[in-house]
C-alpha cells in the first residue's frame, strides 16, 4: 500500500471558507476536489504539501451544468460522471460526451471533477481541450473577489495555471452560438490510459458555409489557443474532405509533441492530423444531420 | 478412471447456457468451493494477518541504477519517536546475511552493501510502530551515492568497455551470466546448408511482468522461547522456501513454519524468495516482535521477479514446397543484475528447449548468450511453465515468416508439418519426449469453429477496399509438470511431490497437499480427484495446502505443475486408500477381495448387489471396534510422493481476427478462438477460467505491456498507469472449445492447463496484426503492438522495442 506523508486535513464548507483557508495555511495547502490526480501524487510523494482543504461539500454550490441566454456554465465541482450524463450538454455540446466516455475509467469518472481536471492542467488531460476547443473562460475566485480568464490565459503551462495559490477555480462558461456542433476524438493505448493524442473540434455554420471553426488538441504540446490558423482557414468555407485534409495538416504542424511511452512524436503528430480531421467531418455531420446534440450523428 | 468431460472428443464450448452449479462425485462442472469467501471479502491474504505487538517494515530502495554506496546515515530515521530499528546491508553482513542465494544458485543482495545494481533495489530498511511511521522514516534515511555508468542496453553488455556489474564476484570481469546450448549444431548446419528456403527474423520477446494483483509480502514471527519462527508469506512454493530458509539461516527445519495464506495471484512472481522476507524475518529475530512487510504496487513492479527479456534470432529452414526442415535460433537473455531465474538446475534457459514447436523437424539447434544488466532480476515461471512462451512465440511467428516467404496459407504449412498420433511418444530433436497429441484435430475444431475460409474472403474483401484485418494462427505445444527427479531439481530438490488423505471416521476426508493455489481453484479440484476415485463427495474433502506444518513436502505450484505432479499424487494416494478399504470390506462381507466389485463409493460382493459397504461405512469400521481383517492397522489413510515419470504435453490451436484501424493504426481483437487440449478434464468450469485468464494475459503483452527502462536504468513501468493490463474492452469474447488427447503416463490422464493460454496466445494475435499489414510489406513487428509501433510498421520501419 503507498501512503502519504503525514498531513493535515481541513474541510471547508464554503467557498469563502476555503480561500481563507487556503490564505491562512499559505503555500503547503491545496484543495482536494475528486482527489484523483491529488491523492495519487501525495501517495506516490511526489507532493510535499501539509495540508488538504477538502471542498466535496462544496459540490452542493459549485456541482451544477446551467443553460443560459447565449452561455452554458457548469461549476468547477461538477464531476466527470454528471458530465457524461447531462442531457443539456449532450444537446449542445456532444463534444463533452464524447471526452467523457474515454477519460479514465468508471471509478475515476464518479469523483473526478472538471475544475480538477483544469486546474491539474495535466499535459494530457482531457477537458481543457474541449473548454479550449469550446472556447470556454474560467471564473476564478480570490478574497479580493472574482475574474474571468480565457483558457488561453487560464492555462499557463503543464501543471501551471492562472489560480494562485490563495484562489479557487469556481465556474467554466462556454459561450452558445447558433448552428453549431462538436465532437471529440482520443487515441489511448488502454481503456482508462491517458491521451496518446486527442483532438476537439468545434463547427458553426450558416446553411452550406463554416462560420466559424475551432480545434483543440490534447498531450501535444501547449495547444490552448484553439489552432487559429485552422479558424482562418475553415471560415467561409464549405466543408470537404480537401479541406479537413487541409486542417489536419496544420494540426500536425503546429503541435509539438515529444516521443514516450505513449508513442513517437511523429505519430502523435500524424494523429493530432487524424483526429482533427476525423472531428471535423463529425461536428459537420452531427450539424447536418441536425444533432447537435444526441449522439445520433456519431458514426 | 479416466472420466472425458462431456464424453466428447472434440467439443465446442457453450458457456453461455453452461450449468456450473452441479454436483459430480468427481470429476465435472462444479462451483468452486473457495468461492464463498473469496466474493465475500472474506479470504484471510498476508496483509489481513494481525498480530499482537506486531511491527511494521519499510524498505528503502535505490533511486538509481548503478552506483558505489559511499555511506549511510541513518541517525535521523533511529531519531523518529516510532522507529525501533533500522537496518543496513552493512549490519547484515555482521550476521552473514547481507547475501543470500537465488533460485538459479547465484546470490543476491538482501541489502546493499557495496554497490546497488538495479533501480529499486533494497538498500536499507525500517521498522515501526505502524507502516506509516516506516514509511516516513525512510525519507529520514541518507545514502550518498557515487553513480556509475549503467548497463542497460542488453546488446551492449558484453561489449569491452561495459562496466562490470557483478563487482562481488571473485574475478568477474565481464557482465556474463552463462552460455547453454541444446540441439545439434552440426547436424542443423548440415540442413540448412541444403534446403531450399532460409527465413531469418531477429525477434524479441520484451521484459514483461506478472503483476499479481496482491503484491509481495511476509509475516514473520520469531518465538524466543521455543525458538520457533512463523513465516506468514506470498509463496508459491512454502515447502521449498522452508528447506532454503532453513539452510541459509541455519535455524533448524522443523523450528520454521511457512504458510501461504490465500493468494491474490502468483503467475511466478511468488516463486522467488526475496530480500523483504529474509529482511522481515531479520527484524523479527532482532526485536523479538512480529514484523509485516508489505511491498506497494510500484515495489512490485519494479524490483520483483520479471518474465522474459529474450532477444531471438531465428532461423527456419524449408523445402519449397513447405516441408519445414529445421530450426535455429541464437538468444541473448536479459537476466537482470542477479540471475534470480525459477528453473530447474540442468535448466538454465527453463523449458526453452521446446522451441522446435508442434511439427516434425529434420534438426534444431539453440545456443544462448546470457547476461548480467543493471535491471530487476528473476527470470521466473510467469505463466509460461519455464519460458516455453518465448519458444513458442519464436517458432510460431518463424512458421508465420516462413508462410510469408513461401506466400503459402499459415494454416497448411502448420499442418503439413505437424507431428503425426501415431509419432507419440515423440522425440524432439532437442530431447523432449512428447507423450501424447493429435494436433490436427485441434487445428480443424479450431478452423471450424472461426469459420476459417470465409474469414480469408471477408478479408480479401476488405483489403480491396483498403481495410486492415489481420487473421492469426498460432499452434502450441506445451511442457509442464515438472519433473521427473532423475532430471529435475531446484537447488538440490527434487520435483516430486507429496500428499496425505485421510478418511475421518465419518467418511469425511482431508487430503493434505504440496502444491498451492494462487487462484486456480485447488480447493475444489484436488477434491473432486479424490472424489472420483474414492466415491466420497467434493463437499466432504477438505483439501489443505499452504502450511508446511499441514502438508506434506514437495515443490510448490507453478509451470503448470500442479496437476501433472501433485494431482497424480492426489489420485494415487486416493487409489491406496481405496485397496485398503478394499481389505476392510472384505472383512465386513466376510468374502474375499477378489470379490468385491468397486462402484464409486462401495464396494460390492460380485453377482450379489444386495451385499455392500459404502466407503462411509469402511471408514467407520476402520476407526470402529471389532477386528479388522488379519495384518490390517485401524485408520483409513495414506501417504505418497509420486515423482513423474515424464512431463505432460498439453497443446492447442489458437486464432485470432484483428481489424487495425488505418488512420490510428489502432489494433482491435475482434474475435479469438482458442481450442485446448490438457488431457482429462477434471473441472471444465475451471478450465476455462484459466484459459480466459491465459488469453488476456496473452493479449495484453501482445499489445500494449512491458517493462522498459530509460538510458539511466529507471524503470519506466513502476505503476498500473505506466505497466499496462488489459480490461475486459480490449478482449472479445472469447469462443473457446477443447479436444481431449489423454496423457498416457499420467494416473488420470490430466495434463495440466494453467499456463497453456498464455503461451498460445502471444503468437495467435502477433500473427493476427502482422497479417493485417501484409499489405504494407510487413512480415514482423515485435511487441507490444500499440498504435504508435504498429503505424511505424505501416511506415516501413518496424522497430524493436529494445
Ligand atoms: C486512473 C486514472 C486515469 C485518468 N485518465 C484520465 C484521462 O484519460 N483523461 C483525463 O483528462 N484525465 C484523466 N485522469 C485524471 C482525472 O480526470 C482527474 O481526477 C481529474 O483530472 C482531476 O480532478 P479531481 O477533481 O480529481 O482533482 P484533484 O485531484 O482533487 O485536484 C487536482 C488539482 O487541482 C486542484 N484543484 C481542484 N479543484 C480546484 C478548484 N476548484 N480550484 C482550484 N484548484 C483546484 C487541486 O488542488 C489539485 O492541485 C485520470 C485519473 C486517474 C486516476
């Protein structure tokens, strides 16, 4: 059995009893949300911290998915499984499912949470490619009150984001556009094992044109801008395999894998291709197709 | 006495509407006994073994691969409120203990002290109160490490300007471990000098490990007064493990206890013997408490007994026509930094000599290189009954070559090839005497049962239209039950083993046996063997195994040994049992033996079935009052220790349909049919769990396992998100059948199955994914076959993973 290193456990039952918590404590304390990258570290004593503030309680104001006017927001501690399962989401973000199915395993999906999983930042972890893919922003909360940042700015770097340490991550909002669908593809090695590359892919369009295109990558590279080259080129366009192609190809050169046991870095690069293309020409199927929800679409 | 399973030849396996819950007196579909309280929770595994005053041990391991120990502080550790011992390899070697042997008479460092060998190796240890406190203390411990130059490139090991690993050896000057050979070279030269076809293939078969669920540990309890120690331990073998402790330890034999409470799981790795129980015995004579170790997961993975690490050069040689004439191979064996391989003596490469497979050969030859790496070492019995899976895997992908190079049907070339029934008992070029087989059979179920021609259509189909599916065979012989003693021992004991039953006056039984069970289910078939031959039910047989105080001696379970050896003990026993009972009716009927008729359960006066004794009624008498017959002890029991004659020589035909996705490169099994031959079938229910488990085993290493190092020596696998296992979604349903080929030396005809899916499997699914990229111009790719080394083969360049 691996077991942590002695520490100290607090439990905070709101948000503000968190960050003073966490302001209090200072820099050896983190909260634990799902625990799921968390305790496996502190098992492995690859963390040296001293205390975990405990915000499960926290799931009851901060675990919820709500459509509003032009936005979805969904609270930081709504988890992995309630993800997979909202019917909201799968309505306008299919994307969200299809991440879902293929993030680790059963276990992990019922705890884990998404500001967990953004605030790990983990190079290959799954949902900051679907909020960068959906263009999402995070609302991070301080005792000197509340900011919105986009994932661009959210996400700083492998294991790095724009949450100081005295801060909590509290809500992601996903702007809602017309016409639009999304899809999300990952190669793994194993069920349950981490991305050896995934690609999102986000399509608005009007009648037969691309209005807008985004595509997020995961485990190849800092990749949270959404790929605006592949943006530019899709816009105006009508979508076609030429031009999937073309997109994949940019894909494969403005990431920036690195070989491991996963895989080489030229095939992740071939894949962050494949897989672009391959949501791309889901997300247009699932708009013509008229689902932009249910997984009807899916081939 | 032989009982076939469903009275059928060759049959095709409905376990969809099977019934497991019947209640044979012998052999048949039962449930299994320990099943009760293994899905209860209730099963009692090493770590669940609480005792009073019990103190808890940690191991400190080295953080790198290859270095000089320059000191070892370990005063802040001795400061910790809890601690109440901490142990180098320095104060080991005050008490002659720093070293002990292995399984293949080498020595291996309990605790460092000159130098450490492998990442992971043990280095120190700390006892405490609670394993939270030892494991904490052992960040209070501080080694200063003067680092050395890692081997770590297998290849490279013998080169000139490697360093020396094995610095304690007196003289060593190089990292060899041993050269072997089999086969006759000259003979095998001379053949292929003049065939027709040559196929070279350099093939590795990559470091793989068991990973058994429950990880490595002990309890030991050493008694001041009676000078008694108890070892509680993960041991395949605690009748052997006994006899070494004893002989290392100098404790006396009958002083040491070893039992092997449940097991979660063995596949080999708790063949070995290693440093954490010697260390947890150690501390247990030191401080006069009981002391648990426990290793944790990635303890497991990366300093316990490894599978494999063969690189292979084979070599087929063929007419042209596709009679295959002879093979060759030259292996280079990774053994690690101690040669810690689980094999018998006269076996230094285990059973690799069965390379010559399943077919009928002109000539054979073998020569080894094996060598000392800065790694893990083991080398142990993983599911693979002494690395019969690489011979296997080499011939099988080599066959597949050469049907490649012939653009021949991998299925015809195999069966013209095969040995033929009437060739049994066969002798292999290498000296193997293969007791009983009819391949073909096999072969054609096989066939039938995947629907073979029309999967070579579906898959002309899809290959017009640019898919890739993959249809793989592999055929497998295997050799397991070791073994006979004139040829077998593990330093210095012999391979036989015992067993005891005893009819209680009741006629309830207990049979004491050697072997142990990690899962497979003994409990329910060693009872049902002795059921079928002594008429009492599997219900009342109580089966002992696991504590050398409970059982009698032999050699532990492993290589697929248990029923071959142990199960024929269990059936001779019952048989001595029963020509005494036999006596004893004589006496009650007042006839003579030679007139009574035995019908499982009674016995019978001839022509008069009114006149009967059941075996209940025996035993009573037996214990009972009143005379028995003249010359005849009270009591029903006996004792054996039955040392085989031969090996057995289980085989199977195994297929495999792959599809490979071609913008991923991405493997899907789709379906795997497996055909098994292990003789009798005593539990079919249990067959077919261990051959479900063999064939997911066998799928993952194809697939996605191994354990890699980086250029510094650390190992890459140290967890389950690293080291991966497959999940029931990476396995089809498996569609399993069986023909039944009985052993001919062996009391029941059981051949023994533990391991057969996991040799057989590797090759069928290789095979699969090659034959998929036959398009691209593959003819081999090594495992593991993950989608990124499989799309390097669609490039054109299959690489190997070391
Ligand atoms: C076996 C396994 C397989 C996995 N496979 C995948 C996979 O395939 N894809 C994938 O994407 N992920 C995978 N994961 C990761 C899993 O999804 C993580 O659990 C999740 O990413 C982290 O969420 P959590 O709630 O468990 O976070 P925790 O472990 O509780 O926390 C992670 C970090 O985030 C911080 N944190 C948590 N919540 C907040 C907050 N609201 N504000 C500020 N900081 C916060 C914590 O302090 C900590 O530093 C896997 C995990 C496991 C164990």
């Amino acid at each position: 059995m691996q077991v942590p290193a002695p520490l100290e456990y607090q439990r905070a039952t709101t948000v503000d009893e968190a960050i003073d918590l966490l302001e209090r404590l200072g820099s050896e304390a983190r909260l634990v949300a799902g625990g799921h990258s968390l305790i496996p570290m502190m098992k492995l004593r690859l963390t040296d911290l001293e205390y975990v503030i405990d915000i499960n309680d926290l799931h009851d104001v901060l675990g919820y998915i709500r459509v509003g006017v032009g936005e979805v927001r969904i609270g930081a501690m709504t988890r992995h499984r309630e993800l997979l399962d909202s019917p909201e989401l799968a309505a306008l973000f299919p994307i969200f499912a299809d991440a879902e199915r293929v993030i680790a395993d059963p276990v992990v999906r019922n705890r884990g949470t998404i500001g967990g999983s953004l605030c790990q930042a983990d190079p290959s972890e799954d949902l900051t490619a679907v909020c960068t893919t959906l263009d999402a922003s995070c609302v991070i909360r301080g005792s000197a009150g509340e900011r919105v940042v986009s994932m661009e700015d959210f996400h700083r770097g492998p294991y790095e984001t724009a949450v100081a340490q005295d801060e909590i991550l509290t809500e992601i909002r996903i702007p809602v556009r017309p016409s639009g669908s999304s899809a999300y593809a990952k190669v793994e090695r194993r069920a349950g094992d981490w991305a050896v590359t995934s690609a999102g892919a986000a399509v608005w369009m009007d009648g037969p044109t691309i209005v807008d295109a985004r595509v997020g990558l995961a485990a190849v590279g800092p990749n949270t801008t959404g790929i605006p080259e592949i943006s530019a080129l899709l816009r105006g366009r009508a979508p076609t395999e030429e031009l999937y192609a073309e997109a994949a190809t940019i894909a494969s050169s403005t990431c920036s894998p690195t070989t491991d046991n996963r895989g080489t870095a030229e095939y992740k690069r071939h894949l962050a291709g494949e897989l672009t293309r391959r949501t791309l020409r889901q997300a247009v199927t699932r708009i013509e197709a008229g689902v932009a929800g249910d997984m009807k679409g899916q081939s | 006495m032989t009982t076939l399973d469903e009275g059928v030849a060759a049959t095709t396996e409905d376990l969809e509407t099977a019934d497991n819950d019947q209640h044979p007196v012998g052999h048949g579909r039962m449930l299994r006994k320990e099943d009760p309280r293994f899905i209860r929770g209730m099963g009692t595994y090493v770590d669940d073994i609480q005792l009073r005053g019990m103190l808890h041990l940690a191991i400190l391991r080295s953080p790198v691969a290859h270095a000089t120990i320059v000191s070892i502080d370990v005063s802040a550790a001795q400061a910790h409120p809890k601690v109440k011992a901490v142990i180098t390899g320095a104060d080991l070697a005050e008490k002659g203990l720093a070293w002990m042997p292995t399984l293949s008479n080498d020595v291996q460092a309990v605790l460092a002290t000159d130098k450490v060998r492998f990442q992971g190796q043990e280095v120190a240890f700390v006892v405490a109160e609670d394993r939270y406190s030892a494991r904490d203390a052992l960040e209070l411990i501080d080694v200063e490490y003067d680092v050395l130059e890692p081997v770590v490139d297998v290849r490279r090991a013998l080169a000139p300007d490697a360093p020396v690993i094995r610095t304690d050896l007196d003289g060593k000057a190089d990292n060899h471990c041993f050269d072997w050979e089999t086969g006759d070279e000259a003979a095998t030269d001379a053949v292929f000098a003049r065939a027709d076809v040559v196929v070279t293939e350099d093939v590795v078969y990559p470091r793989v490990h068991p990973a058994p669920m429950e990880t490595c540990g002990a309890v030991a309890d050493y008694e001041r007064v009676s000078g008694q120690l108890t070892l509680w331990t993960t041991s395949q073998a605690p009748h052997a493990h006994r006899t070494i402790y004893a002989l290392v330890s100098g404790l006396p034999e009958h002083k040491i206890r070893v039992i092997s409470p449940d097991i979660g799981g063995g596949f080999g790795n708790k063949v070995p013997i290693y440093p954490g129980y010697v260390c947890a015995i150690v501390a247990s004579l030191v401080l006069n408490k009981p002391v648990k170790w426990v290793e944790d997961r990635t303890e497991n993975l990366v300093s316990t007994g490894f599978a494999r690490d063969y690189i292979m050069r084979g070599e087929i040689a063929a007419t042209k026509e596709g009679k295959i004439l002879a093979i060759r191979t030259h292996v280079l064996a990774d053994h690690g930094a101690f040669n810690g391989t689980a094999a018998p003596v006269k076996y230094p490469a285990g059973f690799f000599g069965v390379f010559t497979g399943s077919y009928d050969l002109e000539a054979a030859y073998c020569s080894m290189t094996a060598v000392y790496t800065n790694k893990a070492p083991g080398g142990v019995a993983y599911a693979c009954s002494f690395r019969i899976t690489e011979a296997v895997y080499l011939v099988e992908r080599m066959v597949d070559c050469l049907a490649y190079d012939l653009e021949m049907d991998p299925v015809a070339l195999r069966r013209r090839n095969f040995i033929q029934p009437e060739q049994f008992p066969y002798t292999t070029k290498t000296g193997w005497v293969y007791d009983s087989g009819e391949y073909e059979r096999a072969l054609d179920l096989t066939l039938e049962m995947a629907g073979y021609d029309e999967l070579r259509r579906e898959q002309a189909e899809k290959r017009a239209r640019g898919e890739l599916m993959g249809i793989g065979l592999s055929f497998f012989t295997e050799a397991v039950g070791a073994g006979p003693r004139k040829d077998m021992d593990i330093l210095g004991l012999g391979m036989a083993d015992g067993c005891e039953l005893r009819i209680h006056p009741t006629g309830k039984a207990v049979v004491r046996v050697s072997c142990m069970s990690q899962g497979q289910g003994h409990e329910t078939t060693f009872a049902q063997i002795v059921a079928e031959e002594i008429g009492i039910s599997p219900d009342d047989i109580q089966v002992v195994n696991g504590d050398t105080d409970q059982t009698p001696f032999g050699l532990g379970t492993y290589g697929s040994r248990s029923i071959p050896v142990s199960g024929a003990a269990a059936a001779l026993v019952a048989r001595k049992v029963r020509d005494k009972a036999r006596i004893i009716a004589s006496g009650m009927l007042e006839v003579s033996v030679v007139d009574l008729e035995w019908q499982k359960g009674s016995f019978m006066v001839k022509g008069d079935p009114g006149r009967s004794v059941t075996i209940q009624e025996i035993a009573m008498r037996a214990h009972g009052a009143g005379d028995l017959p003249q010359g005849v002890e009270g009591g029903l029991e006996a004792q054996i220790c039955y040392n085989p004659e031969n090996l057995t020589y289980p085989f199977g035909a195994y297929l495999c349909v792959v599809d490979i996705d071609p913008g991923t490169a991405v493997v899907t099994v789709r379906r795997f049919i497996a055909v098994d031959d292990c003789g009798t079938r005593i539990n079919p229910m249990i067959i077919e769990g261990q051959v479900h488990g063999g064939l997911t085993d066998g799928v993952g290493m194809a697939l996605m396992e191994m354990i890699s190092f980086d250029e510094n020596g650390t190992c890459l696998g140290g967890s389950l998100m690293d080291y991966l296992l497959p999940t029931a979604l990476e396995v089809p349903h498996w569609e399993t059948g069986h023909t039944v080929t009985p052993s001919p030396h062996h009391p029941i005809g059981a051949k023994g199955v533990g391991e057969s899916a996991t040799v057989g499997s590797p090759p069928a699914v290789v095979n699969a994914v090659v034959d998929a990229l036959k398009p691209f111009g593959v003819r081999h790719a090594d495992m593991p076959l993950t989608p990124s080394r499989v799309w390097d083969a669609m490039q054109g360049h299959p690489t190997p993973p070391i």
